[in-house]
C-alpha cells in the first residue's frame, strides 16, 4: 500500500477565497467561499466554518440547522413546511422506524434524556420580529414563534460551543439507512450559473452545474490555456457562453477566437472526459491536474496521516492504523443522536464489545492523545474519557484518559486491523454501521466506484 504524507498539508498550500461579504471568521484566520448576500433579521450573521465553508448564524453565532423530512424502513419523521416536530416534551418510546425493530420499548437512560427542545433549540423570533427575504416566522404547537428558512424550521445544536461550530453534523456522514439527520443551512456559494460547490472530506469542491469535477491544470499560465488539440479530448474546456459574465475569482478569457473558456483564481478550468461520476476527485490523481476547491479541510493534529487502501484514502493514526468514526441514532421520534460522550454509551457497547466493556475497549480501543496536545484547528481536539463509562471526564481525573476526537466525538482504531491499509473495520455495525456502529475516516472513496 502507498503512504502519502499528509496530503492535507499539500491541499492547504492551496489558495483559498475570502468571503465577498464579510463572513465572520470567529478563528481569527478561517477564509471562507464568497457567497451570495441575502436579507437576514436582525442579529443573525454568516459565519466562516472549517467543514461547511459560511452557514447561517443566530445573534449569538451559532450554527443554524434545519430538519428535512425523511422516509425511515417505517414511517416518516422530520419536519414539514413551516412546522417543527422537535417537541418539548421527553421521548421514552422507541418508534419502529427502522425494522426489524419494534416500537414501544423503553429508551435507555430516561432519567437523564433530553427533549428533543433541548437537544435542539429552537431560533425564536421575538416580539415584533418580522419575516424577511427567505426567513419566515410561524407559530410552534406550543405558542412560541419560531425562525424558518426556506420553510425549514430553524434550530441550533447544544454541542456547539461557539461560533463556527458545526459539531452537530455527523461526524462521518450518514446516508443509506442512517438516522434521520439534521442538516446546516447556509447562504448559496457565489459562483457563475455554469457551476455549483459541495462538501467532501478534502473540502468544498467545484463542479459544474451538472455536479462534474472541475480541474486546473500546473501548464496552464494566467488565464491561458496550453491544452490544445488531442489534450482537449481527456480535458474538455469549461466554455462560457456568449452571455456569460465575470464574477469574483471567476473571469473568462478567449482561447482561441469566439471561444470563450471559463478561469478560477485566473486558472482555466476543465472537465475530465474519463470522469463517470459525478464529484469525482479521480482526474486529480493524473500528474499535474488539480481538482479545484473553494476551501480545503483543515490540517490533520500532527502524527496523523493518509494511506491508501483497497476502496480509496483513509485517515490513519499516529501508529499508522485506519481512524474510525462511531455514527449512531437511536429509534426514536426525535432521531436523537447518541454517538458523542454525552448521549447514552450503551448503544456503542453493544455494538463493540456485545455489551462487554473490556471487550469493547480491546477491540474498538481510543485513540490516545498527549495531555498538551494541540490540534491546530477546532474541528479536531483533545478530550478526556473516562473509558469505562464512555462519559467526558475531569482533566487528570482518576482513570481517565486523553483521546483525539473529530466534531465532538472520540475517534478510535480496530484491533482487526493488523497491516498499514487495513480497513477491515469498516462499516461494522447496524446497517453497514450506519445506524449504530464505526466506519473507517475515508478522506475519498472512489477506487472502485463505491458510492460516497
């Protein structure tokens, strides 16, 4: 297996765009994707995210969520238009939503379970607060108005502890059979109509309208293109129209007479004829050719790296062993996360040691992390554990220990895995370990076709 050295270095030498409107940037150096301005009441900001690029904010900073509806195996759950079905009173029941399972059994921990209020506060508007633009107000069933976007009502997430926080995404990302997750709303990315951005794991990457790949190449000079003839069969030109107009880093030059080629930070941008699916990252891998991305993920803590393997690129740790994510919500109406040290830790133990703590702690062991150390970004820190209970601990207090966590949640290594590369960990659990269990930190998976 091939070991590259922190390709997240390389990917960060990058440029990366500031904002057009002044996003705040709570970590003093963040640069953040230009955007499109657009109304917003009065307190509420965009803020700068390292994961997310800018999201919408409440008056305190806070990340802003919405909850689309979703079909589970059985049922439905989420909220409708201007509506919320995060309700304030506690959930004791499993729902059935994901069979086999049956509804009606008893939820672990009630004594100590939130509402789902509380896990995710509604933004409520105030008393003359008014709709503006996107954002309207309507009434919750329990009389208190309530901020929605787009028809979405608005919510933010007790994990995050400051502005820029986006903790209460997943850690891992879900899809398939995973819970019914909340998703962060932010403004529209300013690019050209010919294009649109999305989030990867190596950052917010650049497609066309069409959600293809998008690339530069290191021939090219500024705002010249030195792939010609047969080169423009495998790298196909991003044309602009006759229409089409300059915006931001976004200008367009001739390459030849009435063709019209669009550029990005003043290099020409391509598609890759090879390219079959859509947010490719596999024309990057050709010598001298760069998929492009507004922002790029932040650094890996020091020790940390990339390896490839069979399905694509993984986070390995400090000892070079596969970084997994634990993903888990439970089956109730509010879709409640419990994959972080403060949600119930039950679900996990049965999962990894069949119940059996020892045994959980030996097969699915943290990863340790020095006392002082430091990760250089906020979406990567140190957390101390006490590893018998799962829960946050004390710094220093008896028995616990200091681990690496990635969006809130410890990360951890398989004692499957006994080679650099191994990911036989991967997808372990409910579901293919969507629904409850760990799947390995794939920075891309796209080896073999496998979907994202």
């Amino acid at each position: 297996m091939r070991y590259s050295l922190l390709l997240v270095s390389a990917l960060m030498a990058a440029p990366v765009a500031y904002a057009a409107s002044s996003a705040v940037s709570p970590q003093g150096g963040v640069k953040t994707e230009t955007f499109v301005t657009e109304p917003m009441p009065a307190g509420f900001s965009i803020q700068a995210t390292e994961l997310e690029g800018p999201v919408f904010a409440d008056e305190r900073g806070m990340t802003l969520y919405r909850w689309p509806y979703d079909t589970m195996r059985v049922g439905t759950t989420g909220d409708g238009d201007n509506s919320s079905a995060c309700e304030n009173e506690v959930t004791t029941k499993t729902a059935g939503m994901m069979a086999p399972y049956p509804p009606g059994l008893d939820l672990p921990e009630l004594e100590t379970r939130k509402a789902c209020s509380q896990v995710w506060p509604p933004v409520l508007a105030k008393d003359g607060d008014k709709d503006i633009g996107n954002f309207t107000i309507f009434t919750r069933k329990d009389g208190r108005r309530q901020w929605a976007y787009d028809k979405h009502a608005l919510y933010t997430s007790d994990l995050d502890q400051q502005p820029g926080d986006t903790f209460g995404a997943r850690a891992n990302g879900n899809g398939g059979d995973g819970p019914a997750e909340r998703r962060i709303v932010g403004p529209a990315t300013s690019v050209p109509p010919a294009f649109s951005v999305e989030t990867t794991r190596r950052g917010r990457i650049v497609l066309t309208e069409a959600k293809f790949s998008v690339y530069t190449s290191d021939r090219d000079g500024v705002e010249k293109s030195n792939c010609t003839g047969t080169c423009t069969q495998t790298w196909v030109p991003v044309t602009a129209g006759a229409t089409a107009q300059p915006q931001g880093e976004w200008t367009i030059f001739e390459r030849a007479p009435g063709v019209r080629q669009w550029a990005f930070r003043k290099k020409p941008v391509y598609t890759y004829a090879k390219d079959v699916d859509t947010v490719s990252q596999q024309g990057g891998d050709v010598a001298g050719w760069h998929n492009v991305y507004m922002q790029v993920m932040p650094p890996l803590p020091k020790g940390f790296g990339l390896m490839n393997n069979e399905v694509g690129e993984s986070i390995v740790s400090p000892d070079g062993k596969t970084v997994y994510t634990y993903q888990c919500g439970d089956d109730s109406k509010d879709q409640l996360a419990c994959d972080h040290p403060g949600a119930p830790q039950v679900y996990r133990f049965a999962v990894c040691g069949g119940g059996n703590v020892e045994r959980c702690l030996r097969r699915w062991p943290y990863i340790p992390a020095a006392a002082d150390a430091v990760s250089g970004s906020r979406s990567w820190s140190v957390m101390w554990i006490n590893p018998k209970t799962g829960r946050h601990a004390a710094k220093g207090e008896a028995g616990a220990i200091s681990v690496w966590a990635f969006r809130a949640r410890p990360v951890f290594t398989f004692e499957g895995d006994k080679e650099a590369g191994d990911i036989n960990g991967n997808r372990t659990g409910e579901y293919n370990g969507r629904r409850n269990g760990f799947s390995a930190f794939l920075v891309r998976d796209d080896f073999f076709d496998n979907a994202r």
